[in-house]
C-alpha cells in the first residue's frame, strides 16, 4: 500500500527544498538531511487525521517550518561542531533561564540545565549503537527556544519522578527483603530445575572474562586526557558541568567528548573481541545483549558496570589513571 507521503512526493520534495532556500545558513543540508524529519511531522500533525491532505495542505505546512532552527538542530545531529558551538551559545541562556523558574535554587538550576544539555547530545546508545538524543523530537514547527523551554520542563518533572520513585523504594526496603527472603525456599527447587550445565557455565564465565578484559584494553589505549574524563564522570561522579570547569570548557563540549570517548571504547571492545578473543560478528552482538539479559540489566547499565570495574582495575594497577 502507498503512503500518503510517497502519494504526495514531489510536492514534498519541492517544499522542503524550499526550507533550505528560507534558511539564512543551511549548514550546508541536503534535501536528503531534511525530508525525514519532515515526513516525520507530516505523519504526526497532517497526516495522523486526514488522508485526504491536498498538496496546498502540505506545502502550506512545511513553509510554517522554521528553516534556521531546523538546519541547526540537523546539523548538531551530524555532529557538527560549529552547529554545536551556535547553539549551545545562542541558546545556553534560555535554557538556564527556564530551569531557574523550575528550580528552588542556583545550584539546582545549574544542574537541571547541564542536564539539558547531557540529554540533547546523548549519552547513552540504543541495541543497534545508535545514539540517543532528544534533538530527534524537534520538529521545527515552533520556535528553538519554545521547544528547548519545554525540554527543560519536561526533564524536571522526569527527575522529580525518579526521585519520588527512588524514596518509595527506600522506604519499602524492608519490606522487599522480608518478601524477597520468604520467596527463596519456594523459589529453590525451582532454581534447581533450570541449573545450568558445566559447559554453559564455562561459555558464560569466558564470556565475561573476554568482555572485561576487553572493556580493559580498550581503555589503556585511550588518551590520558580521555581516562581522566571518564575517571571525573564514573569514578569521581563529577557532573558535566564541573568536568567542564576542570578541563576549560562548556558542559555541553564536556557532555560531547563523553559520547564520543564512550563511542570509541565500544567499538575498540568489539574489534578487540573480535581480533583477539576470535569472536565473529553475530557472537558480538548476541552474547553481549545476553550477558545483559542474564545480569538482569539493560546493555546500557552492563557498559556502565564494566568500565567501571575496567577503570577501578586500571587505578589500581598504575595507581592513577
């Protein structure tokens, strides 16, 4: 079946060609930059509710689209640092301005917006390695700043559930271990039942010798300046905005060279376990998501946990890093 969007293809291309045209600086896109996240509003806000949208009806809505501020959150999606340094400088003020309405006091505000910054960027990636990153969701349809306003409150409420969440936790705790402790003999002979045997033990064992002592290797060969980041972020649990202040620069450049240091030891553990643990590919991509699985954890936080135990082992070793 065709989609409304490749009914409607010329008069899409056309229109978004027309962005481009609009912006005062492209940042040097294409039309192929642009034309998903434009058929992505279209199917959220046009589409959703009419399939009978005429071509007036498109091009009507894609002129509304703001071109400067679309051009530069696609461009800070490519990685582009001279479209990082505009933003984080035309919009560094709204965002502590917004989180300075929403926070109690400075230092929470300050936090609250190096936050923001953390999470435009990214630093975690999805199962495939793709990086995560609220830039994603900016359709262009409002103002930058609006939509940065709303990011900020958005993330406050977040963090204000998670805290609320973490303190309900805390107070059941006792609770969850007396029903944890009365389900361990029910739960035995079930344990039994599924044991695993000698050779899967054995399989699971080196694979997680293999994995830290790649997560190991992969950090020895980063810079110095590289290892003293990650030590201030998961050692020191410094946050970005005094990493920053420590090397010299913005928490969003600080945020950026974290994504890119965390980047690099992922792939270089997957060369590694391939290249010298003889891993193939499709054993790279399974037995690290089944190692998770196993753990009882997301990929994200099993990344999180070997590269710490790699950068506890290394300062423990060469006593700094």
């Amino acid at each position: 079946m065709v989609s409304i969007a490749e009914k409607h293809e010329s008069t899409i291309t056309e229109a978004t060609a027309r962005i481009i045209s609009r912006a005062g600086n492209s940042r040097g896109l294409e039309i192929a930059d642009l034309r998903p996240r434009v058929e992505k509003a279209l199917e959220k806000y046009l589409f959703r509710d009419n399939d009978n949208v005429s071509n007036t009806e498109i091009s009507g809505f894609i002129d509304e689209i703001r071109a400067d501020d679309l051009c530069l959150i696609l461009a800070c999606e490519k990685s582009d640092e001279k479209a990082w340094e505009d933003l984080v400088t035309n919009f560094d003020g709204t965002v502590k301005s917004a989180a300075r309405r929403i926070s109690p006091n400075v230092e929470d505000a300050d936090d609250l917006a190096s936050s923001i910054w953390a999470e435009l960027y990214g630093l975690k990636h999805d199962a495939d390695g793709k990086l995560k990153t609220k830039l994603s969701y900016y359709s262009g349809r409002g103002s930058l700043g609006g939509w940065l306003r709303a990011i900020v409150s958005q993330l406050a409420v977040d963090q204000y559930r998670k805290q609320a969440k973490l303190v309900q936790i805390e107070e059941n705790r006792e609770f969850e271990n007396l029903a944890n402790e009365s389900s361990e003999k029910s739960d035995n002979s079930k344990t039994q039942a599924h044991t695993e045997t000698p050779e899967e033990i054995f399989s699971e064992k080196q694979t997680l010798k293999d994995v830290s002592a790649a997560f190991s290797q992969a950090i020895k060969e980063l810079a110095a300046e590289d290892r003293l980041l990650l030590k201030l972020y998961y050692f020191d649990d410094l946050k970005l905005k005094d990493i920053g202040n420590t090397f010299g620069f913005h928490e969003a450049t600080a945020s950026r060279k974290l994504v890119r240091v965390q980047t690099e030891i992922r792939k270089s553990v997957e060369v590694i376990l391939k290249n010298k643990h003889g891993w193939s590919e499709m054993e790279v991509k399974h037995h690290l998501s089944e190692t998770a699985s196993k753990l009882g954890i997301s990929f994200e936080k099993m990344f999180t946990c070997f590269l710490i135990f790699a950068l506890v082992q290394e300062i423990l070793t060469r006593g700094v890093l």
